[in-house]
C-alpha cells in the first residue's frame, strides 16, 4: 500500500525535476531588441559610408573619413552598452536626481564653453571629444520624470500641483536647450513628457490643456524666429523658393523621387554629390530612400517600430510584476524613439518642418549613436531582471511544491 502510494509522489518529483531543467534554457534577455539593434547599426554604417563620401573627399581628401569615425562611434555605443548593461536598475532609481542636475551642467556648460556650428552652439570639446550636451540630457531627464512619477504618483493623478512640478523641471530645461538653439529636442522632450504624464494617470483635461499649451508655444517660438518662419513657409511650398530657403527640402525630395520602389542601388545617389546639405546626419533616410528605395525606407521604419514595440511590452511586463520605475522608463525610451523617428523622416520627406534630429542607431554622430545604445542596453536590463525575478519566483514556487511532495511522502510512508 506505501509502495503504490509512492507513485504518484514519484511523477511529481520528476515532473518537477523536468520544469527545472527547461527553466536553465530560458535565454536571460531579448535576443530580438539586440539582433534589431545590430541590424540598425549595420544599415546606419552602409548609408553613411555611401552618403558622407563626396563630402569627405573634399573636406578631408579621404572619401572614407566619416566611415571610420562611424565605425569607431559604433564601436564605442556597444562598449558604452555593455558597461551600462551592468548596472542594476536599482541605480537609475537611486541617482536619477543626481542625473538630472548633470543635465542641467551640460546644457549650462555648453552655453559658455561649447563650440557653435552653422549658428548653433551645441557641442563641448573635451580634447578629441565632442559631446552634444542634448542628447545624453535626454535620456537623464526621463529617467528624472520616470522616478518622479514612481514618487508621486497619487499627487499627480490627484493633484494640479503634482502634474505642474515636472513641467516646471522641463520648462527650465527647454529654456537652456533653446538658447542653443535647439528646438527640435525640445519637442521631442515635450511629446515625451506628455505621454508619461498620460500613463501615469494625468486627468484628460491636464492632459489637453498641456497639448494646447504645446502646441501654443511652439508656435510662438517659431514666430519670433525669422530663420524658423523661413523653414515653416519653405515647408510648406519648397518649389516656391528651391534654390532659397526650400532648397535643402526639394533635394531631399528628388532623393525620395528618384528611389522609386527597389532605389537606384547602393552607391548611386546624385543627391549625396553634395547637392543635398547634410546627406550623411539629418537626412540620411532621403540617401536610403534614394539608393534603396521605398522597401529599404520601410525595412528601417518597421525595424524601428519592432523597437518601439518592444519596449512598450517591457513597459507592460514591468508594470505587471510591479517595477513601476523600470515600467516609465521603458514606456519613455519607447515614445522617444518612435517621436524622434517620425521627426527625422517627416522632415526629410516634407511631412513636417525641417528640424536637426538624427535617425535612431542610423544618423552619424558619436553623441547620439552611444546614448541611443545605452537607452537600448537599460531596455535589456528592465527585461532581464523581470526574467529574472520571474525565474526566481518559479523557483521559490518550485521548492514550495518540493517541500509538500516531501512532507506528503513523509505522511504517506509513517
């Protein structure tokens, strides 16, 4: 009778022997995010080599200067990944006050020491780097907004006082990065803003009344700049002054013109033979569309897409296993990612105004190609931790069922 008794203690033993062995085979992270990545990189490296060539040639005698300084920052973003994929999240909750007073010193800083560039003042030179303060003070000031919305969470759904704080944080940032001036990051700073206030539980009237008053003052700062009126009006009609202010935009549109369905093959833009301003940063996806074509256009946006989506369903994981924090922060590199994207293309394309905003893990540019690797690398620590922290919860579970198989056998055999 204790024999047969024993049986089924034995199948569940096994059974439970069996899930711990599938469990070891869990791969500890999104080998999807890093694959998307990489393929960005690789795309990135092949239109900027094809796209910067001319321009090099002049300005260096080297057709492949900007390649290899591409490849060395590629380089330099998966070391700066690496190191940052190290970090538990734990310290992004502890030092994103601290993060955001860096943010603050760099956008101070590069008001009174930064280099200035065709009228922007954008960069610090330390040496043989260059760092554009902007983009790191991106990244610092979600991880900033996803703490705040961690602690303050009942205020700011219940609360005006508690909506309005962050917006103060940023309103003090936005003016710092428009004495640059750079008011393409702010917007991709507000939209951001925007939608983790929405996330985070902001009543629909705060919420529409913040977009109005967006809309408001973008408006407001593109009429007390002539320069930007001038782009708002070649925007709007580029053909009416091509050779003027609507020149950068009918270039970029004979680029997407010529590409057709399948491009003209890689290496054989016009456009790229310096008849377009900024071929190899800002409108690199006119060159793609060029050389490439409609499906290498849209082969890089649904890559980014798959990105963005990725993130999101981070964002949705971590709130599930209560990571609030790591939720935020998912949910913020999502938005801006996906923001930044339809910037950079609509400008490109004449969907919207013409603004400087590099394409995520594509556009050269040392600054923003490692700080969008470390937002990449924070992604795949939110979602190896939650692995973690599930496989860890089914172990504890497992050693509860162990420790019942055992008392039952104990039972069964007295």
């Amino acid at each position: 009778m204790a024999n047969a008794e024993l049986k089924p203690d034995n199948r569940l033993s096994a059974l439970f022997a069996a899930k711990h062995d599938d469990s070891v085979k869990v791969r500890p992270y999104d080998l999807s995010l890093v694959l998307i990545a990489m393929t960005l990189f690789a795309i990135g490296f092949v239109i900027v080599s094809s796209a910067s060539m001319p321009i090099a040639e002049r300005l260096h005698g080297n057709p492949f200067h900007f390649a290899v300084r591409h490849a060395i920052y590629i380089g330099l973003a998966i070391i700066a990944a690496m190191i940052v994929l190290n970090l538990p999240m734990n310290f992004w909750r502890v030092a994103n006050p601290y993060l955001l007073f860096l943010a603050i010193g760099l956008l101070i800083a590069v008001l009174i020491v930064g280099r200035t560039v065709n009228g922007s003042t954008r960069w610090i030179v330390v040496g043989p780097i260059t760092i554009q303060a902007a983009e790191p003070a991106k990244l610092f000031f979600f991880c900033y907004l996803a703490g705040y919305l961690v602690r303050r969470y009942e205020e700011i759904s219940e609360n005006f006082k508690g909506f309005v704080k962050p917006l103060g944080v940023f309103f003090l940032l936005a003016l710092l990065l428009l004495n640059q001036p750079d008011l393409g990051t702010v917007i991709v700073m507000l939209a951001t803003t925007i939608g983790l206030l929405f996330l985070a539980g902001a009543k629909l009237w705060q919420f529409f009344g913040l977009i109005f008053t967006g809309v408001l003052a973008v408006v407001a700062l593109i009429l007390v700049e002539p320069y930007r009126v001038k782009r708002v009006t070649a925007f709007l009609d580029p053909w009416a002054d091509p050779f003027g202010s609507g020149y950068q935009l009918t270039q970029s549109l004979m680029a997407y013109g010529r590409g057709s369905w399948f491009g003209q093959g890689l290496g054989n833009s016009l456009q790229k033979l310096e008849f377009l301003p900024e071929a190899h940063t800002d409108f690199i996806m006119a060159i793609l569309a060029e050389e490439l074509g409609y499906i290498g256009v849209l082969t890089v946006l649904l890559l980014i897409l798959a990105m963005v989506a990725i993130a999101l369903r981070i964002g949705n994981k971590a709130l599930t296993q209560e990571r609030p924090f790591d939720a935020f922060l998912a949910y913020a590199i999502g938005i801006w990612f996906s923001f930044q994207t339809a910037v950079n293309v609509g400008a490109s394309s004449g969907i919207l105004p013409t603004k400087g905003l590099t394409l995520p893990l594509v556009s050269y540019g040392g600054s923003s190609l490692i700080v969008m690797a470390v937002a990449v690398a924070i992604l795949l620590r939110i979602d190896f931790e939650l692995r973690v922290d599930g496989v860890q919860a089914l172990k504890r579970g497992r050693k509860t069922n162990a420790k019942k198989i055992s008392t039952n056998k104990d039972s069964s055999e007295e």
